[in-house]
C-alpha cells in the first residue's frame, strides 16, 4: 500500500470516505459506502467512478491507422473522427496483448486507452512494431490524464446539474472534445464498463478532484473498484487476466465480433483463422449454494475436468451466484456443468452471456 | 460498542463460552471489513475442528474468507438462519453467531478482553 502510485483524486477519496487498497500498483477505493449499494445506484441512477489509473497511449502519424490494424484484430478503416472501437490486441500465437478502445481524434491520432497494469507492456509491444513504420508514434500520456467514469441512467441529470456547455455525445462509442463540463475542459465519450449508459470524461489532473465533488453534489454516488467489477461481472464484460489473458484467445473468449478475419493481416490472425479456439466462454448460475469464484475447476456430470471459471460471484442485480467459465466445446453444450469450491461440487445451470442487460438508454 | 460478555480473537472473531461450549461469531469490525456478506459455509453438526483450523468460509461480495476456530472441539450445531439470511452478519454481528462447538481443548491466553480487543480495532482503524 505505501508503494502504490496515487491518482489525482486520492486525497478526494480519503474525504469521501472510501476504503483504500492497492490494486495494480494504484492505490484506489475498493468500496465507500458498500458494494451493493453502490452497484444498485450505478443500475438504477447514477455513481462516480476514478479511472484515473487506466492507461493512455497517444497514436500519432500518418501511418497511425495502419499500424492500428496490423495490432489490433478489430477493423480500423472504417472508423469515423469523433467515434471509439473497442479491439482485442494479440500475440501471433492468437494470446491476448491486452484488450482497449481506441478513440478516433483525426486521421493522424489516435488515443488508445488501455490497462492500467498492461499500459507498459502495450507501449512497449506498439512501439517494437511502430519501428517498422515510417511514420507512427505511440506516446505514454497516463501521467497527464485524469478519467472518471459517470455511470447509471440519471448520468444525465448529474452532468447538467454540474453544468455543461457544448452537446453530449449522440451515439454509444462517441466522444466529443473540450467539451466543457462543471468548467473543466474535458473530453467526453459515451462508453463504459458497467452495462448501463453513462460516460468517461478525460481531464487534466488538476481539474479532476473539483469535478469529481461537483459531480458527487449533483447526486452522483462514489463508486469504488468493488462495484465495478460486479457490474462488469454482470454485463459480462471481459477482464484482462481473467476472460482473456497471454494465453486465451479473443476467439475463446467470446469476442467474435471483434475480431475481423476479413482484414488482410494482423497480428495473430494466421493462428485464430488456422486453429479453431478449443474453448469457450458460457456463463453458469449455481444450483447449489455457495459462491464460485475464479480458477475453480469445471466438471461434467461424469466428473471429467472440462475447464475452469474465470470469473464468479454475487450477481446483486441477478440475486444469484453466477460465474463465467472456459470449457470445452463439448462441455459448452451441456445444459449442467459442476464447479469445485474447496473440495465441493456445486451444481451449476449453463445461462447464456450477457447475465444482465440494461433497459436504460 | 463492544460487548463485555465475550472474548475476542486477533482475527476479529467473537467467542462466547459458557461451560464446555464455544459459540462463535464476527465482530463488528470484521463485518466491516469484509463488506456485504453474500454466503456462509457453514460447518456440519458432529464436524470435529482443529484449533486455527477452519471453522466456516464467509464469502463477501468481493472475496471468500475463513473463520478460523479458537478452540479444539466438536460443531454441536451451525446458525441455518444465515443460510437465507447471510446479511445478519454485517446487520447484526454480535447476535448473529455462525456456530457452537464442544470444546475438547482451549487457549485463553490467545483470547483478548473488551478493553484489549478495542485497543486492537482502534490500532486497525489508524491503519485502515
């Protein structure tokens, strides 16, 4: 804890309480007023999140976009100014880099955001491939950027409560700049990874912990890193180093559509289109009582080992224990599958993904 | 406030003893910690435990975490109320008990009073 890097709003948590633990070498709250009240505000009005230790990668040059495409499986052609897309980033084995969103500010720049505990390795693994490029720059900008994710179906409300000047982003995976909110000048994209509508707002650090008060005044509830994995848990959005990692593929993982075989190449595409992913990614809800959560084995009713969770908890929207699993194709078929929590077998329902899905727009 | 009718261990568990039974719980503090309990495994009637071994699993909604027990003994009975209503133990944790176990074997010394337990928690809360 005395060794974590602090965001620009650290102090702002201490004064509203949150309860601080070190996670990926950030000290950040993992709670304030309580897990479950805090994720019901983000499903039902509106919480405030730091972000600040996500990474942020700065792609410029000419030749950005086709860098872009080489690194990433997703298709960058067809991206417009003013628009984000979410990419899996991978290895030439189909492994996963890392997975980000890449935000269109012109032809020649690009702001990727990353993770925060991958930001090197990606900077690194852009710019040993950048160096085949004549003119592609990737540049670590995470020490000059604050993010704050405003979450929940009154977000709107929040923001005009803080004030904002210039129009909000029409569609999902938008962003407009120096948009001017609560003062600050920030730019402002309608994304997430909570399952419900909201933005992230990018600022300078030394304009984020007066926002982040307005915001909380204008009704906002702080929302710590506990919540935000159950949210995303229950949208079943991937988390690097559980869904995807160095050796799970985008493939297995679910993310299909995100990978675009069509392009004519990048990275790893060799190996996804040769190899057919050997498992998969389906959700469970336990029949039995107990909660699973991630690396417990997968058996079939025969007691064969067919996978592993990779994720597992309380749904709170749900009211039930559910887990996310990679299983064999086979084992992807069956309707009951057994997850082992020290030593038990829990009976567990294959359900299909995503568990929750909001209404609010 | 911490009740004085009971013992308390350096792991924020509460231990009430009356003749040769132990009932067992979590202090407020410990709830605190753990957050927003969603599950409790708890031990069988007639389940033999060791002393530090594990006694119940409480699971939070963000982690799993052991009850250790204090004494040697036998599980003579588990609270089934937590079954459907693990949340007593943040709501309620000096009523909520999670089991009473028949001791064979017991180390007072390890077991803190009132006062030495509120100088503990006050030691954590700095921390925290």
């Amino acid at each position: 804890m005395q060794d974590a890097r602090h965001t620009p709003l650290y102090e702002c948590h201490l004064r509203h309480g949150g309860k601080m633990v070190a996670f990926g070498g950030w000290a950040l709250p993992v709670q304030y007023a309580g897990i479950l009240a805090e994720h019901t505000a983000v499903r039902e009005a509106c919480g405030l999140f730091d972000v600040s230790h996500m990474g942020e990668i700065m792609l410029t040059g000419k030749d950005a976009p086709a860098l872009l495409n080489d690194l990433c499986t997703n298709d960058f052609t067809s991206l417009e100014t003013g628009r984000c897309r979410y990419s899996p980033m991978c290895y030439p084995d189909g492994g996963t880099v890392d997975d980000l969103i890449v935000y269109k500010l012109d032809e020649a720049k690009y702001l990727v955001i990353v993770n925060a505990s991958n930001c090197e390795k990606d900077c690194a693994w852009m710019r040993e491939h950048a160096a085949s490029y004549k003119d592609a720059v990737p540049e670590n900008i995470s020490a000059g950027v604050a993010q704050l994710a405003l979450q929940g179906p009154a977000f709107r409300d929040a923001l005009s409560r803080v004030g904002v000047e210039g129009g909000l982003p029409g569609k999902p995976y938008a962003f407009v700049e120096k948009m001017k909110v609560g003062g600050a000048i920030c730019l402002v994209s309608t994304t997430g990874y909570t399952g419900e509508p909201g933005v992230e707002i990018y600022l300078q650090p030394k304009d984020a912990p007066a926002l982040f008060d307005a915001l909380v005044a204008a009704g906002a509830l702080p929302c710590g890193l506990g919540s935000r994995d159950t949210l995303r848990f229950e949208a079943s959005m991937p988390l690097y180093g559980h869904e995807l990692d160095r050796d799970i593929t985008p493939l297995e993982a679910g993310l299909k559509s995100f990978v675009k075989l069509h392009k004519p190449d990048f990275i790893g595409k060799a190996a996804l289109a040769e190899s057919p992913p050997q498992r998969r990614r389906i959700g469970l809800e336990l029949l039995d009582r107990g909660v699973a959560r991630e690396n417990c084995p997968v058996l079939d009713a025969e007691g064969r080992a067919v996978g592993r969770t990779t994720s597992g908890g309380f749904a709170p929207t749900l009211g039930k224990n559910m887990a996310m699993a990679l299983v064999t194709h086979e084992a992807a078929e069956q309707d009951k599958l057994f997850i082992e929590v020290r030593g038990r077998r829990l009976a567990a329902g294959r359900v299909g993904l995503p568990f929750y899905k909001t209404a609010h727009k | 406030m911490i009740p004085n009718d009971r013992k308390y261990t350096k792991d924020h568990e509460w231990v009430m003893i009356d003749g040769d039974m132990a009932t067992v719980g979590l202090t407020d503090f410990a709830q605190h910690m753990l957050g927003d309990i969603v599950f409790v495994e708890l031990p069988q009637p007639g389940d033999s435990v060791e002393a530090g071994g594990r006694l119940a699993v409480v699971e939070s909604v963000k982690a799993a975490s052991d009850v250790l027990s204090v004494p040697a003994g036998e599980v003579v009975e588990s609270n089934t109320a937590l079954e459907d209503a693990p949340e007593k133990l943040n709501s309620d944790p000096w009523g909520a008990w999670i089991a009473r176990v028949r001791v064979t074997t017991l180390n007072e010394e390890t077991l803190l009073n009132q006062d030495a337990y509120a100088a503990l928690v006050k030691v954590e809360e700095e921390k925290a």
